[in-house]
C-alpha cells in the first residue's frame, strides 16, 4: 500500500503525531523516510479537508526541531563511540565514508552545515548527533537548528500543499490525459535523477578516500 493510501485510513490527529514522530526519530539520528512522510501528507491535505496544512507543518517543524536538539544532546555525551556503535548498526547510513564527508562538510561549512544539512537526507540525520560529538556551541546549533528546521518543514508543507491544490484543479479539466502527463512526467525526473546519482557515486569511487582531518570547533 502507497504511504498516501494508508495515511487516508488514519484520523488527521494521527497524521500530525506520525509527521511529528517520524522526523523527530530521523532528526535525531534513526534513518526514517521523513521527507516521504511529510511529502505524502502535505499532499493529502491538499485534497482532504480534514487535515490543517499549518498544523501540519507545525508538528513537522516542532519534530524536526526538537529531534535534532536530543540528537545533539545524544551526541555531545556519547561522542565518537556512538559513532562506532551507529556504524555497527546501521552501516548503509553510518559507514566510514558518510561519516567522513559529512565531517568535511561541517569542518568547511559550520552551522551552516546544520542549516543546509535539513534539506539533504544524509546530513539530515547526521546533523545532531554530529553537532553533538564536535562540541559545536549550543546557541550556534540552535540557531541554525531552528531556521533550517522551520524553512524545510514548514516551506516543504506549503509548496507541496499549494501544488496539490493547482494540480488537482489541472487535473479535473484536462481529465485522463493530463494524469498521463503527470505520470510520465514524474518516471522521466525519477529516471534522470537516478541516472545522475550512479554518475556522481561511479565519479566519487574513482576519488581515492583521504583521511578526515581533525575537525576543531570552538566553544
């Protein structure tokens, strides 16, 4: 069953603690499918009465926010062990090499690595924990933490909403054949992108790996 087709069997109460939870869990550190989640609902609420799109991004913005601040929390008292733990459980998400580029990415970038993290998945659930273990000062993660959180969760609510609501209207008037259109359209970009990704992983493989230099973050 397609997320969206299970969520509509589910109160919207139930819809706003799933969003909440779910990309609180992935903040924090725990490899979820937050983005699918609140991707999914965004657009059932823009053909559903029963779901409030703002409150909708409020619980996805309030999950965000508060699961990267435990994931920092976790992070700053379990240090580079936990890293090793997380490597050992999840290994696809945790594995030396992500762990390595998104160090470089927070040496190079800062908190600016916590702003821009939320809208790439793999610093998504690296940018608490990682925070945490560099010993980045608090009020420079939580500035960022809160920014970067609002304009993901709550951007992403309203842009997915408002093209639910333009392309449902679309839909209806051009009928059958403007949902051909969508489909295809949507297995092109799919394609493309999944084309890209295997030339940029083949381009990186071809990069021999060098060492993370230490990263030194000053409280």
């Amino acid at each position: 069953m397609h997320v969206q087709e299970w969520l509509e069997t589910i109160p919207a109460v139930a819809v706003y603690v799933l969003v909440g939870v779910v990309i609180g869990l992935e903040s924090l550190g725990i490899p979820l499918p937050g983005e699918i989640v609140l991707v999914s609902s965004a657009l059932l609420a823009s053909q559903h009465g029963d779901i409030n799109p703002w409150v909708l991004g409020a619980c996805a913005t309030a999950g965000a926010i508060i699961g990267d601040s435990i994931g920092y929390a976790i992070g700053r008292r379990g240090g580079r062990p936990l890293l090793a733990w997380l490597g050992k459980k999840f290994p696809k998400h945790f594995s030396e090499a992500n762990i390595g580029l998104a160090e470089r990415s927070f040496q190079k970038w800062g908190m600016w690595a916590v702003f821009f993290g939320r809208f790439v998945a793999l610093l998504r659930i690296f940018a608490g924990p990682l925070a945490g273990v560099l010993h980045m000062p608090y009020w420079k993660f939580l500035i960022a933490n809160v920014f970067g959180g609002i304009l993901w969760a709550g951007g992403t609510t309203a842009v997915i909403y408002s093209v639910g609501i333009v392309a449902e209207a679309w839909l209806k008037r051009f009928s059958w054949l403007g949902l051909v259109l969508a489909v295809l359209i949507g297995v092109a970009s799919m394609l493309i992108i999944k084309n890209r990704a295997k030339k940029a992983a083949a381009e990186r493989s071809e990069i021999p790996e060098r060492e993370p230099e230490p990263v030194a973050v000053a409280d």
